[in-house]
C-alpha cells in the first residue's frame, strides 16, 4: 500500500519539493539564482503575486498527496501548470532569444514533470 502511495504521488512530490523553494527565492530573494533586479514596487509586487500562485498550487499538489479524494484536481493542476511555464517559456525562446541556464533546465523539466503527470493521471485516475 505504501509503494501505490509513493508511485501515484512522486510526481505531486517532485513538483512541491522544486516549486516550493523557487516560489519563496522569486518573492523574496529573485538574484540568488536568476538574473532578476527588481527596482519598484510593482516589479516586487509582481514577483510576490508570483511567489503566491506558486505556492497555492503547491498547497493543491499537497492535499492531494495527502487526501485521495482531491489527488485527481491536484494532478490535472499539476500539469497544467507545468506545460503552462513550458509554453510560455518556448513562447519566450522563440521571442525573446534564448535565456539562462537554468531556465533552459526549468523548461526541460517543466516538460518532463508536465508528461509524467499526464501519464500518472491515465495510470492513476481509475483508481481512486
């Protein structure tokens, strides 16, 4: 039962573990990692506003790990929003050129999380 468990939910797990920590980097400490100065007001209210939609679909991936009854919502959301920053950030590439690093690793993972995710949900989704 605990292997179901950890297997169903490693994806909602991975997700929580990553988004967690560069949600609380992008609201208060956005330079640690990228190649983001905020000068205003509104440039740190944006990065807060951002900071929260992370964390409250973090919340969402967390409940549904620990409640089965939402792990359905919460894997939908999942990969929504990782195949949502995937496309924004291919959007960006072909647009703007191509960024650092580390985003570029974002969006490989972003796609990765986004697939595994959809195949957990097809696997999964008769289950509950």
């Amino acid at each position: 039962m605990k292997k179901f468990f950890y297997i169903r939910n490693i994806s909602l797990l991975i997700s929580v573990l990553i988004v967690v920590p560069v949600a609380l980097i992008y609201g208060f400490q956005p330079k640690l990692l990228f190649d983001i100065h905020p000068k205003t007001t509104d440039e740190n209210n944006i990065l807060k506003a951002v900071m929260g939609f992370y964390l409250a679909f973090s919340g969402l991936w967390i409940l549904g790990i620990l409640k089965p009854s939402f792990w359905k919502a919460a894997t939908i959301s999942n990969l929504l929003f990782m195949f949502g920053l995937a496309f924004g950030r291919m959007i960006s590439i072909f647009f703007d050129g191509i960024p650092s690093t580390l985003f570029i690793l974002g969006t490989i993972g972003e796609v990765v999380l986004g697939i595994y995710s959809l195949l957990q949900y097809r696997k999964f989704n008769d289950s509950l």
